[in-house]
C-alpha cells in the first residue's frame, strides 16, 4: 500500500495493509474475508429475526497469510491425489535411474541410504518454515529463518511484517504437514524435491478451521553451515 491519502471509497486491508474498496468483504490481494465495518452494517438490511449474541464477536474466516500465498498455491484434492501418483512415479524412475547408472555424468547421487536422508531433511525444513503459533510467533519465525539461505530470509522478512497484526490480533496459528514427497533432482550439493503440503489455519475464538493443500518445488543447497532452503516454488 502507498503512502497516499486513502479516497473516500477506499480503505487498507487489516490482513495485508493493501489498497481495496471501501465496500468490499473479500480482499482481491490476500484473498482474505473482511469484517464489516459499521457503516456496512448500517446500511445493510436488517434480518427478520436477529440472531442473539453471547459474548465477544467471532474472528472472520481463516484465511492463510500473505507469505505463505506466495510460496504455494493452493490445488484440490483430486488434483493432489493424482499429483501424488505421478509424483512417487517420477520418484521411483528417478531413483531407479540414478541406481543403475554409475556411469552417469550429471552427478546425481545413487545411494539410497543418502536419498533417503535427504527427503527426511527437506520434508523437516519445508512443514517447519510454513508453521507457526501465534504465541510463539517470533520464535517460530527465527526458527524458520534458521533453515534458509541469506537470499531466502531476506524474502521471507520482507513479507513477514504484513502477517504480525493479523497473528496477534486474531491469535491465528498455522501448521503444514508433509502428506507426500519425491525427489526431482539429488547431487552433492543440491536437493530438489516435489513436496505436497497440507496447512491448517485456525483462530482463536473462532470455530472455522481452513485447511489448504498446496505443492511446491522445494530447493534445498548445502551451505558452510549445513543444508539451507534456498527456495520455495509454486508448482
């Protein structure tokens, strides 16, 4: 959002701060649900019989975060059940490859044993960086940070600012889980795998619990100071 004076029809998105129209209840940027400020609600028709209300209003629809929209992109579960498929198949003729031929010259590596460790340690980074809690938010991101390259942290902070308000307001807490992995490519230096990732978001007071499943082609490289994510990609 610019530093300009928001027009009379216009206000900011309290979940990404971005410009959008005073009436609307979707933001077009995050894709988040807005709640209806009074001047909506007054003119607004009223329902025939209003329903009773006990105690604090309940936060609006869960909606996953701006950083972790940027990262991943959503697919439905057909998709992602077929995906699946074709994923463990690739893997399979990947590895069986690689397996078969030590003559190769494009230095992916051939042992199961390392392969192996490999998926672990990606699947570990990839649910550790998209999770968090809302009461451990600072910490989470720090561990998170943890786990990428310097190019992947500036990223990662240049967005995270945007989320803070929201985390805190509506005491949000996301976790991702890994529900399938396979490798695309392995050598000494450099991990890339196929990861299918299923995130829960759920707010505090609030009985509505949004559940995305996404994919992405994450890259993990060997640093000085161990294996870092260096990149996390739509797929």
């Amino acid at each position: 959002m610019s530093g300009d004076k928001l027009a009379a029809d216009e206000k900011a998105c309290p979940f990404c701060a971005e410009t959008i129209k005073a009436a609307a209840i979707k933001c077009r940027y995050c894709g988040s649900d807005l709640p209806q400020d009074d001047g909506a609600a007054a003119s607004a028709e009223p329902p025939a019989e209003p329903p009773e209300t006990l105690g604090d209003p309940e936060p609006p629809a869960v909606s996953g975060p701006p950083f972790v929209r940027a990262l991943i992109s959503p697919v439905t579960s057909a998709v992602l059940v077929l995906l699946i498929a074709v994923a463990a198949v690739s893997a399979y003729l990947v590895g069986h490859h690689a397996w078969h031929a030590h003559d190769a010259t494009d230095g992916q590596v051939v042992s199961e044993a390392v392969r192996s460790v490999q998926l672990d340690r990606v699947s570990t980074a990839t649910a550790t960086v998209l999770s968090y809690k809302a009461a451990s938010f600072d910490a989470d991101s720090k561990k998170a940070q943890a786990l990428m390259t310097a190019s992947m942290k500036s990223d990662y902070l240049a967005t995270l600012d945007k989320v803070r308000a929201s985390v805190s307001k509506y005491k949000l807490n996301l976790t991702a889980k890994v529900a399938s992995i396979g490798l695309t490519s392995i050598t000494d230096d450099e991990v890339k795998a196929l990861v299918f990732i299923n995130q829960t978001t759920t707010a505090k007071g609030s009985k509505n619990t949004q559940v995305d499943e996404n994919r992405a082609i994450v890259t993990m490289v060997k640093t000085a100071v161990g294996w870092r994510i260096s990149k996390i990609a739509p797929f």
